[in-house]
C-alpha cells in the first residue's frame, strides 16, 4: 500500500488505518500558534458507516487503501445472492444481500451499479439516486377520498413497500428516490 503524508489528505480518499479501511469526509490543517500543526479529520467507517473524528500530526504518513470502482450490471438472483457481471471483462460474480444493503431493495434485471473493491473483498455497492419501477400490488383510491397529501401502501415489482399517492395503480412505473425510499413522481 501506499503511504501518504497527512498533509495531502483529500475528501474522498480512503485509509487503511489499524481499525479498518476509513474513506476522509472531511480535514482541516491547523496550525496554532504555539507547538505543531496538525490535521484534524472526520472519517467514515467504510464497511460500517460509522463516522470518527481522527486528529493527526502534520506529516504523518498513513496508509493509502487502493479501493477498485468498478460499474456492474445485475444480471439474475440465483437464491439469496444477486449475480453481477463486469461490464468490461464479462466477469460474473454472486454477491449476498447483506454486502449489497439497502440497494439490493432496488435492483431489477439489467440495473447498472458501482462497485468498489478492496482486494477481493467487496466494501460499498452505489446505485443511482433514483430509479424507475413498475407498481405490483396496491389497493386502488377510494372515490372522493381527496386528502391532501393521502397516502396508500404499495409494492413494488422487487418487494419493497413505499407509500405512494392515491392515484397510483398497478402496473404504473413510479420514481423512488433510492437514498430515503420516497415516492418521487410517476412516470
């Protein structure tokens, strides 16, 4: 691995340090004005999610974790696990459900996403922001139930449940924000 000094420290780089693989949200350099500069850093636990604030001497070298993004495309579930497949090598590769999160709420056949590895090990999945799916199963509006902002349970066609307006039906394709689960408009 690679090291780096702290003083090149960016957002977005991602560190081996002792307790595991940690990716910079955010550094300052501080330089007060008695005794030495130093870096103060918050980092994010990339296995985890957890966020640590880290301070460092200025100059320090630390380890530099070589993290590999790779832009995958869902294929088929084969029993828990989703089959990807390397969109420039056509490599395929099975990846279980608990790795992939809250995406795996919402991917369908031929739904692209990002993968980053370290080494072999799979450490983040990413998908858009937002994606398109069709409506499976919701109960139908209720005539003259016009409440402002009434909401119905529905299911998508990968399972998740969400709630959506009244005029929605089965068989409509709807945009859900992918980071929170929201309805976001029809289609």
């Amino acid at each position: 691995m690679p090291a780096i000094s702290t003083n090149e420290l960016r957002n977005g780089l991602t560190l081996e340090l002792d307790k595991g693989l940690f990716s910079v949200v955010d550094f300052q350099h501080v330089k007060p004005g008695k005794g030495g500069a130093f870096v103060r850093t918050k980092l994010r636990n990339v296995r985890t999610g957890a966020v640590i604030e880290r301070t460092f001497n200025a100059g320090v070298r630390v380890e530099q974790a070589i993290i590999d993004r790779r832009d995958m495309q869902f294929l088929y579930k084969e029993g828990d696990a989703f089959v990807f497949m390397d969109t420039d090598t056509y490599e395929q590769i099975s990846i279980q459900p608990v790795t992939l999160g809250d995406a795996a709420d919402y991917l369908v056949e031929s739904a692209t996403a990002q993968i980053a590895l370290f080494g072999t090990e799979i450490v983040q999945v990413e998908i858009p922001a937002s994606v398109e799916l069709t409506i499976a199963q919701t109960e139908p509006g209720i005539q003259g139930d016009r409440v402002s902002g009434a909401r119905k349970p529905a299911t998508l066609e990968t399972g998740k449940i969400i709630q959506v307006p009244l005029f929605i039906n089965i068989g409509d394709r709807v945009k859900v924000d992918t980071r929170s689960g929201d309805y976001v408009t029809r289609v």
